[in-house]
C-alpha cells in the first residue's frame, strides 16, 4: 500500500514538473511574439523598414520555435502512449541522408555538412518517416551546438550485416556522466553555448526512443575535438536476430 501511494506521489510531481516545463518553454516565445507584435502595432510608424523587418523576422522565429516545440510534445504524447504507426519497409539510406542534408543546409549556413556515403549500401528495415525525422533530430542538434564556421560530418558504413551512421560535429564536449543524461525527456546540458541556444530538451528522447522502435541502436562518443552521434540498423531482410544482438 505504501508502494502504491509512493508511486502515484512520484508520479504527480512528475506530471507537475512536465507542467512546469512545457509552461517555461512556451512562455519564453510567446512573450517575445507579444512583445515585437506590440512595438509594431503602437510604434509602426515610427520604426524604420529594416526595424520592421527584424522584428517580423524575430516573430517568425519564435513562432516556428513554437510550432517545433507542439510537434516535439505531440511526438512524445504518441509514443508513451503508444500511439506511434509505423510503417516498416526498406529504406534507401543514401536518399533519405541527402535529401535531410540539403534541408539543414537551406536552413542554415552556419555550418558545411560534408557527407562521406560508403557506395552500394544496402538497405535498412525502417520507416521512412521516421528514419528522415532521426536524420534531422541529428543533423539540427550538430548546427545548433557546433561552432560556426565548422564542419559536420555524415559517415555511413556497412559491417556484419549492419549499417552505421555517424553525425560528428566539433561543438561542446559531452561528459560521460550525461552521456545516457541527454536522451532524457526536457535535459539539456549546462555550458555557455547551451545557455545560448534555444531548444526543449526533447530531440535526443524522440531520436532514440524512434531508433530503438525500429529495432536500432544509438551510441554518443565525445571528446573536446569532436562529438559523434551514432545509430545502427540491421540491413534489410537479416531479421529480427540481428536486432536484438546489437541491443544486447
């Protein structure tokens, strides 16, 4: 009985600091929108074109915060409560690593992304989707927290029936205390670059929880020269075996 209230007590102070996040999260955009959108509609003609094109430009941002922030909390909300489909299939790598590099790159100038594609892969069992979306979690996380000017790098490889794909970007080193610390659910390190950088702490928990539903595996390796995040799948057609082996 003790056991009982002592879960639902850990369980409400859980939901009420998921409350209290998500309220922080969205609190800061939404006081920056009302803010500019305020300075317009009072000082509009007072403020000079460039002025008004800052501050629509400062509006858009933080509404596309918002928007990633809602699809990040909807995408957890569907796999705790497993409502998560997926539509496993074989996947192109190569395609889906392309097509996701050219999207940050259109985004983002801040950073080159070098690719370094082994030819021929064969193909993994995935959802498209879903793969694509993991593709972009990695390749958003390495601009965001790597230093400009720098260049990330996208490796595939083929062994034993598996392929890996490393994302290595020379931004801040990851200790090995918070190297399982980051796939929780709202954590982002404390360092001066992430006090910098905007984000909710959910895109480490939706890429890894997606990977391991579709039979893969995440690692992080990192030192004060580089940061690799790496995933593996089992190729097309090797079966479930090959899965739970590299989970083990």
């Amino acid at each position: 009985m003790e056991e009982k209230i002592e879960e639902l007590n850990n369980l409400k102070i859980a939901q009420a600091e998921f409350i209290s996040t998500v309220s922080h999260e969205m609190r800061t955009p939404l006081t920056s929108i009302r803010g500019f959108a305020d300075t317009l509609l009072t000082s509009y003609d007072m403020l000079t074109e460039e002025q008004k094109k800052k501050f629509l430009q400062i509006i858009k941002e933080q509404a596309n915060r918002l928007i990633k922030l809602t699809e990040n909390l909807l995408a957890v909300s569907k796999m705790q409560g497993n409502f998560e489909k997926l539509v496993i299939k074989s996947v192109d790598v190569t395609e889906i690593i392309e097509k996701c590099v050219k999207i940050i790159q259109q985004q983002s100038d801040k950073n080159t992304i070098e690719t370094k594609l082994e030819k021929n892969l064969p193909d993994i069992l995935a959802d498209t989707d879903k793969f694509q979306q993991i593709m972009l979690n990695l390749l958003e996380n390495a601009v965001k927290y790597s230093d400009k000017g720098t260049t990330i790098t996208v490796k595939t490889k083929s062994f034993d029936n598996y392929i890996s794909i490393e994302v290595s970007d020379k931004g801040i080193k990851i200790e090995d205390k918070d190297k399982d610390k980051i796939f929780e659910k709202f954590t982002r390190l404390s360092s001066v670059l992430t006090q910098k950088t905007e984000g909710s702490g959910l895109g480490l928990y939706i890429t890894k929880t997606l990977v391991e539903k579709m039979n893969g595996k995440i690692d992080v390796d990192s030192s004060e020269e580089l940061t690799t995040f790496k995933i593996t799948f089992p190729i097309s057609g090797y079966g479930e075996d090959a899965s739970l082996k590299m989970r083990k």
